[in-house]
C-alpha cells in the first residue's frame, strides 16, 4: 500500500515539540507570541479565501481519476470505438478487492491539500470529445503547462498503435471555482442565496516563468538479429501482421505510418524462435524493410534460402512486455535482471546531494532544488528557498509548496508504490512521463492506472494474452491482462469468488477494459460445452452498446446503465455458466434527456434499416417532421451508412445469442411504437371533457397497431390514471398511503399529459430491455456445477456537465451514477487503505504517516443517508438528518410540496452552517434557482445540479406499470408470447435490477438477496418507489 514519505527530521522535530507544548497547554512567551504573529500574516491565516493546507494533510484520500481520452479499434464496436470519448478508469480486483484502475482513477490525495489528481492533471490538458460532431481540443505535454496545442481527429485502424513520446493527452480542465468559501456561512435557502465559492485547492502563484517538467523520450528497445531455420511445412514459424501506426514528426506533426509486425505463429509455444507479439520487423537479410509493402516482404521471406535473418524492435507499448518475456525465457529472475549498477548507485547519491523537490503552483508543478541556508543566516519560520531548474530562478516559498522528487531512475518506475517519495506530484510525474513512453499501464499496488491513448494501440490481441497465460503478478508488466490473470489465478488457488470493479470519471475506458477482462477470461480459461466464448462475448456486447448506449456531451458512445457480468468456473477452472445483470438504465431518455444528447443508439440503428419489408412493417417509409421525444433520423450520409451497418452487425449478433428472427421482430415492433407514440404527443390541455389526448391521432394509431392493440386501448393506458387487467391483480396486495396512484383520482398532484405519454415510453422500453437481458442470460445458462466465480462490475463513470462545456446542471440520473461511483470508491479506500492501516494497528507496526482517517465522504451522506425509524409505513417529516433520496419521498407526499421546500431543508442538513467547525461542507448553495453544488469525493470534486422537476421522478406514473400489461395483452403473439407471465413480483425487481433471473450462482444469489429485501422492511411498503430501490441497488 502507500506509503506517505516522511518529512525532514528538522520539521519532525519541531512539529512534535508545538503538539507538547499545545498538549501540556503552556503559555507562549512574547517572543513566541510575536513570531506567530508575524508568520500568521505571511501566510494569510487570517484570509478566509485561503484554506490551510496543513490542516488538510490530515488524510489519505483516493480521490477521482485522471479521465483522459480513450480512442479504440474501429472495428471492436464496443463501445463505438470509432468515436468513443472514452478516458480512463480505475478497476479494484479480487475478493480481497485487488485493485486495477483503467485509466484514471489512481490517486492519492491529501484530502483538500494542494488539489486532487484530477485538478492537477487537468493543467496538462483540457477535456475533448472524439465523436466528428464535437469540438476536439488538446494540450501537449509540452514544457510550458499552458501551452495549447490543436490537432486533428484521427480513427485508426483496429490495430494502431497509440502515438509515440511527446503524445498529445486529452484531460479534464480543473472546473472548481475560482475563490474559497468564506468561513460560518449562514444557512440561507439556495434559491435566494448567492452561489457559494467553490474551495479552491491550489491557487498557489509565483513571481517567476513556472514550467511542468520537460517530458523525455524514452529510449527506443534495443533492436534484436534472429536467425531462424526453415521447417518441414516450408515456412519459419512466424507470421507477419501489417497496421498503421500513429508517430509525430520532429516538427510536432502527427502522421501515419505503415508498420510490419513479426510474431510468433499460431501454435508457437516455445522461446525458440525470440520472436515476440509487438515485434517490429526492421530488417530481413541485412535489407531494411520499413518502407516496402507486404508483397515485397513475403517476396524477400521467399527467396531466402534455409534460413533467414531479422532485425526487430519491439514497439514502445509493449517494450516493457517483450523484456519481461524475454527475461522469462533466459530463467533470470526480475530482482536480478532489474540490479542497478555502480553507475546508477552513483548517480542516484548524486541526486540525494541536491535535494531535488516540486514546487507546487496553480498550473502544475516544476521542478528545482532546495537551498540549504547559508553559514550566519536563517529563513523564517516554515519558509524554504527552491531554485528552479528550468530558469534558475530562486523562490523563497513555504514548506508546505513542495513536495520531494525522485531520481531520474524512477521516472518510468513500472509501480507507484516503489516510489521513494511518494507524493501527488511524483505520482503524476511519473504516469505523465510513462504515458509519454506510451507505456499506458501502471501498477499502483494492488491497484493499476491505465493512461488511455490517443488511438487504439496494437497491444490487445488474442497472442499478447497468451504472453500473461499462468503468470504470476510480479512476473508480468503492468497490462489490463494482468489484472484479469491475477484474478483468475487468485479464484484457482484460493476457491474462492473474486472481483473486478471499474472506477473513473465518464468516458473514461471502464466498458474498453471491461470488454478486454471478459474477452480474457473466456479466451485463456475456455468452456465447456461453448457455454460462454469470445464470441459469444463479443455478440452480447454488440447488443447491450446498441441498446444501452448514447451519445452524451462527457462521451460520444456512453454506458447508460450499470451492468455485473459474472463468469462461473468449474473445477478444472473453464467457464461453465455466465450471467449479466443490469441496474440504473436511463428508461427515462427514451423520451426526455439533456440538450444536445442523443436517444439509445438502436433507435438510429433502426431508423437507418435498410430492409424495405421491415420498414414497411414499421411504417418508417414516411417520418413525422416533429417528435416529442426527440428520436430523429441521422442526417449525414457516412453517419446512415454506419448506422446501417450497425444494425446488420446487432442482427447478427442477435443470431449469435439465440434470439430468434420472431423475438427479433417483437423488438423492432416495440421500438417502432415508441417512435410513432413521439411523433403522435400529446395535447398541452385537456379538451372540454377534461380529457388529455394525443396531438396527432395518426401517429397514435400506428403505435397501437405495432403493439398490437386498439386506439382506445393504448390511449386508455396511457392518459387514464387507473392501472388495469393484469397488473390490478398483479398488485392487489394491500397498499400503503404513499402507494396510491398520482394523479386523476389520486391523492397526489396531477400528471401531464406529456408526463403520461413519457412514462409510457419509458416502461415499454424499460421492460424491452429487461427482457433482452434474460434473453441474453438464456444463452448464457447452464446446468453444469460451478465452484467460484469472477465478477465484473461496470457503470457510469462520474458525470459533470461543465467539464464538458455545457451550461446545464446535472440531472437526476447524473446524480445516481455519481452516487454509484461514490460509493464504489468508498469501498476502495475501505479495502485499501483503511483496513491496512486497522491491521497495523493491531499488531502494533508504527507508521510515519499523516492521521489517515478512514474515507468517509460527507456526499454520501447528502444523498443516501436514511432515517432510524426506516420502518415507518408512511415517511412523515421529522427533525433528523435524512439524504436527498429520502427527502425527495417525504416531499413527493406533503401537500404542496416542491423542489424549493426539498433543498431548503437538505441544505438544514448538510449545507454551510453559522459558527460550523466542520471540515468542508458537502453542499453549497448556487446562484441559480433550484440548483446546488454537491462536492464529491471528499470536496475536491465539485458538481452543480439542478433539481427542477426531480419530484417527478418519485410520482408514482401508472402509464409507466400499464406498459407491461399492454404488452402481455398484445393481439400480435410475437409479442404477447415473450412477455406473458412478467408479472407480480417479478415486475416490480425487474423494473430495477434485469437478469435476476439469470442462472449463474451469483444472479442465483444477488436475486435470493434481492426478493428478500424487496419484501422486508420499508422496501416492501415502498417497492414501486425509484429512491428507493435506487438506494438499495447501490
């Protein structure tokens, strides 16, 4: 684990003696007296825009990760690799929670001192989007941390290579507020408040040209001669593999080039010929070859007579692999192969001598030396002097500005814990010079940081996970492979389930690596019986990215739902059932979502079909010019013919899976009416009668004819408040007050007729997507015995309208998956950090640490902290702390109550309190009207969102429950087939978690687990309740 270095004893000293001095409550003199003075005027103590860093040095912190961008192969189509803006994540493995965090997610964090990794490394770069419809913009790794640098979008081929040292990275800017927040703030209703100033973490300046440290170009694999023999079948035993690579120019220009790879042939096993996956060819008989084309090449293969000679160089992605399995080969042990020599010891005391640190400052950090005090002279009080390296200029700054550096040695160390000072600005230092090695990959301990890269590069393939097959950790270098071999070696040893969670900001390359985890496992372990394979993997992500993805303003194919895939393994350690569940899908978006966001990508896939007879049957030769919903045509010819050649691939996949051409058919019948119900609306008034109606009664009519039912039918379902048929019979248990149904003859205020034609689409397309999850399990199913299992846990990364450049505040659903990842990182500093530090403890090991207290999040509590009379069948209002989730359920009931009243008495709770003594306040007031600024992961990422309308969210919509009724009941039995018998309890779990009926023991369990809660406690009085079964699904 980390381990924060210690200070100079000098400090140590001195620092000891103030906390006896304030123990034993001694009276300062007035010499004292006055030098404290003196010193709390140099530092601004009594600035109330400042906040005192030393007092937050008080805890170990993982705060959010470094999201930065991730380009992958076109031709994966898992997460619309083409223009995916996906960037980075962080992923916990084991049972015992091993870490891997993909892309971003690493950090370690002085709770609110010198900024997050997240701030910091935004200095490196600002946040781009991929997809061709969004402004790209870039920052360099350039010396100057201000620099901009502008390049053009680029979409590699499948096996491109992610671009070589000085790479452009794209990253979050640092969005915080400029000012800190004045000190007993008084508790004031937000709408009439002034928006609160955000604490800023560094806002450091100084007089002098501060620059981040020069990046330096690693230097390039050593090239290797081979010799190989020619075998019996006529061939040399190695296959050639021709890609594109992305390479800069000395001027800065990015171009491509052709690039030949010579790897082992399939069924290689053995070192004999040391070639290795990643190898570049250079040479073939002493001819370079770099510039020929692969006709030449095979020609040159050809005419060579027994045997053959090669040069090659490994490529920079996978140098640190190629000498790892080389290593391996030659039987060298890595302590041994990794021996520093005489002139490194040298060179590192050298180092030592200088007193090498970081001075921290607003953009970033640079590099200098600390001076010692000259002979007869002294600094103040908690002042050093620091000459930067760069100009030579000499600061006097305080202690508290810099941070110790590490030699040169460990620039690329392959993991952050061998650090020797382990601080944030090494840490970035050391991912920002390795991902300019492109060496994407870094071990953290138990957790690994993976940089994500401009474009897709050539270190994912079915014979570099074969390169990790059966390797222990501490032989392998860092690579997403590895932390699924981890896993799967730890589950075979020990028996016992494990598990991969996957944390980072929104586009970060959560579902990229989750994609690369799973596809490993189910290459290296096998199945039996093809129960589960790559191909059937890559099938079902194919469907769940058609029907669970779309484009947002953070990431132009984004997950908009959280997904637990488990891998079931038998004794002789193959896959022998697999299930995924699914929880938090955006039914919502369906009909509504932010400006400038798109609907699920199936919708454009479908309108897109090329097929005439199911266009017919769809009604979709003549498109409505408005829609309600938003679900309009794509306009561009290359975005049609790639939306065509989607949905032919989800067919497909589809096949793949099992479903049959008639359940397909229910699916596209469903969608369609969802379509034309959009295109139908809804009246704003109702008529003379009182009666809400559609707007345009031909579009309606289509609807009710693909669902297979009447006019007056679906009309009735939707705009009249009284849930009928199957579902009265369904939930005729007896209901509790706050069960009654909102609305005409309801106790609560009425809907819209807009709000019912919404809710409708959404629980069509809510039960749609649950019965495509247990279509997907019924492939997956199987009646073999399973001893442990590996799980995968994946969701919506960290949202945050503004890093995007959207004005907007975030949405309700934007608060859930926030909420997720909260949590998620709670439990990663918990199984980290936390509860080593409680085992030290108790076998009395002493730190030098800073008090690292366990990671308790105040946002947390914001959200999801409940009430101790959880029991109570009616939440009436009382005077104890409850988080928003709750409160939005009280308000929802109250006569007369709205968002105003909700946030006026969740800032009583949680917001800035008069004479508070606290340490940062979650929630800050903004100067808008009905929205609020909710700082997580420890106050040092900071969201406004606005709260407009979020009561809707907890109306009970019976349009919404008639949905599965409605299908149940259709006349066209494509559909009544598939979803007769959906009802009761089932129903209402699978309005909140899809695929707990899949056969794999973990569904078996978390279903157990799930029905038990749903019919206990509050869960049961409250199960049709979204807050609810929101705070119990996370």
């Amino acid at each position: 684990m980390f381990n924060l270095m210690k200070k100079d004893k000098e400090k140590d000293g001195a620092r000891k003696e103030k906390k006896e001095k304030k123990e034993k409550k001694e009276r300062m003199s007035a010499a004292e007296l006055k030098s404290l003075e003196e010193m709390s005027m140099r530092r601004g103590f009594f600035n109330l825009n400042r906040a005192s860093k030393r007092d937050s040095k008080t805890r170990l912190e993982i705060s959010n990760p470094i999201p930065i961008k991730v380009a992958s192969g076109s031709d994966l189509h898992l997460t619309d690799i083409d223009s995916d803006s996906n960037r980075g994540s962080v992923i916990l493995d084991s049972g015992h929670l091993s870490t891997a965090s993909s892309s971003d997610d690493l950090k370690v964090d002085d709770a609110n001192f010198k900024g997050s990794v997240l701030q910091r490394a935004a200095k490196f770069g600002s946040l781009a989007k991929q997809n061709s419809q969004m402004i790209v913009k870039r920052f360099s790794f350039s010396q100057k941390s201000r620099d901009e640098s502008t390049s053009e979008t680029s979409t590699p081929s499948e096996h491109s290579a992610a671009p070589s040292p000085q790479v452009e990275v794209r990253t979050l800017e640092t969005q915080l507020a400029k000012q800190g927040v004045p000190l007993g703030h008084p508790c004031i209703p937000p709408a009439a408040s002034p928006r609160a100033r955000v604490p800023e973490l560094v806002g450091k300046r100084f007089p002098a040209e501060l620059r981040l440290p020069a990046l330096v170009p690693p230097q390039p694999p050593t090239p290797r001669q081979l010799e190989l023999q020619r075998r019996n079948t006529g061939d040399f035993g190695f296959s050639l593999r021709r890609t594109t690579m992305l390479d800069r120019a000395p001027d800065g220009q990015v171009y491509r080039r052709v690039v030949h790879f010579a790897e082992p042939g399939a069924g290689t096993k053995d070192l004999a010929l040391g070639l290795v996956p990643g190898d570049r060819l250079v040479e073939i008989n002493g001819r370079n070859v770099e510039n020929k084309s692969r006709d030449e090449i095979v020609e040159m293969i050809r005419q060579s007579g027994e045997t053959v000679q090669l040069k090659v160089q490994p490529i920079l992605e996978l140098s640190e692999l190629s000498r790892c399995w080389l290593r391996g080969g030659q039987g060298t042990r890595r302590a041994a192969w990794d021996a520093k020599t005489e002139e490194q010891i040298a060179a590192e005391e050298a180092w030592y001598e200088t007193e090498k640190v970081w001075l921290v400052h607003r953009d970033g950090f640079s590099l200098g030396s600390q001076l010692r005090p000259e002979e007869g002279s002294s600094l103040p009080e908690g002042k050093v002097k620091v000459k930067l390296d760069h100009d030579g200029a000499v600061l006097e700054v305080e202690e508290d500005d810099v941070e110790k550096a590490n030699p040169p040695s460990c620039d690329r160390a392959e993991d952050l814990a061998s650090l020797l000072y382990l601080n944030e600005s090494s840490v970035l230092h050391t991912l920002r010079q390795r991902y300019g090695g492109n060496l994407l990959h870094t071990y953290a301990g138990p957790t690994m940081v993976i940089i994500n890269p401009l474009s897709s590069p050539s270190m994912y393939s079915e014979k570099v996970m074969h390169m990790f097959k059966g390797c222990r950790r501490e032989d392998t270098s860092p690579h997403i492979y590895a932390v699924a071999q981890a896993a799967y070696r730890s589950m075979l040893m020990s028996r016992q389930d494990q598990a991969v969670v996957l944390l980072g900001a929104s586009g970060s390359g959560k579902t990229t690596n989750c994609q690369h985890l799973v596809q490993y496992l189910a290459t290296i372990a096998g199945s039996t019986g093809k129960v589960f394979s790559a191909e059937k993997w890559q099938a079902l992500y194919t469907i769940l990215e058609a029907f669970g993805n779309s484009s947002t303003g953070m990431n132009g194919n984004a997950t908009r739902f959280s997904q637990i895939i488990s891998l079931d393994f038998d004794q002789a350690g193959q896959v022998a059932s697999a299930s995924v569940q699914t929880l938090l899908l955006e039914k919502l978006r369906v009909a509504r979502r932010p400006a400038n966001e798109a609907t699920f990508n199936i919708f454009y896939y479908l309108l897109a079909c090329s097929d005439s007879a199911l266009r017919t049957e769809l009604h979709f030769n003549h498109l409505a010019e408005n829609n309600v919903f938003g679900i309009v045509p794509l306009s561009k010819p290359e975005e049609k013919q790639k939306a065509t050649q989607q949905f032919n691939k989800l067919q497909a996949a589809m096949k793949v899976m099992g479903i049959s051409g008639d359940e397909q058919k229910a699916f596209w019948l469903v969608l369609g009416a969802i379509y034309h119900l959009g295109a139908a609306g809804a009246t704003k008034d109702a008529d003379e009668a009182g009666r809400k109606q559609f707007a345009r009664h031909e579009w309606a009519q289509k609807a009710a004819y693909l669902l297979g039912c009447s006019l007056e039918e679906l009309s009735s379902s939707i705009f009249k408040h009284q849930p009928k048929g199957t579902l009265q019979r369904s939930t005729s248990f007896r209901q509790g007050p706050d069960e009654l149904p909102l609305g005409d003859g309801g106790t609560g205020p009425k809907l819209t007729a807009l709000e019912c034609l919404e809710g409708m689409a959404a629980g069509l397309y809510s039960e749609l997507f649950t019965l495509l999850i247990s279509l997907l399990n019924r492939a997956l199913k199987s009646s073999q015995h399973s001893v442990c299992s590996v799980t995968v846990v994946d969701t919506p990364g960290a949202q945050n309208p503004e890093l995007a450049g959207q004005s907007r505040g975030a949405t309700f659903e934007e608060l859930c998956h926030n909420y997720t990842q909260e949590r998620l990182q709670l439990l990663f500093h918990q199984r980290t950090f936390a509860r080593e530090l409680e085992r030290y403890k108790e076998e009395n090991i002493e730190l030098a640490l800073a008090d690292a207290e366990p990671g308790s999040s105040g946002s947390v509590a914001a959200v999801d902290q409940s009430s101790h009379q959880a029991l109570v069948r009616s939440l009436a209002r009382t005077d104890e702390a409850r988080g928003l989730l709750w409160l939005l359920e009280e308000e929802a009931l109250q006569p007369g109550g709205n968002e105003d009243t909700l946030l006026e008495r969740l800032f009583s709770y949680y917001g800035p309190q008069e004479g508070s003594k606290k340490g940062h306040n979650p929630l800050l007031p903004s100067d808008k009207p009905q929205h609020f600024l909710l700082g997580h992961s420890s106050g040092t990422s900071w969201v406004e969102y606005d709260a407009t309308g979020w009561l809707n969210h907890v109306k009970h919509n019976p349009a919404s429950q008639n949905a599965s009724v409605l299908l149940q009941e259709s006349q066209k039995k494509v559909i009544s087939s598939l979803f007769a018998g959906r009802g009761g309890s089932a129903l209402v779990l699978s309005g909140s978690v899809a695929g707990l009926e899949g056969g794999s023991q973990l569904a078996l369990r978390r279903a157990t687990s799930m029905r038990k809660t749903f019919t206990t406690g509050v869960a049961a009085v409250k199960k049709k309740s979204l807050c609810i079964q929101i705070k119990l699904q996370v």
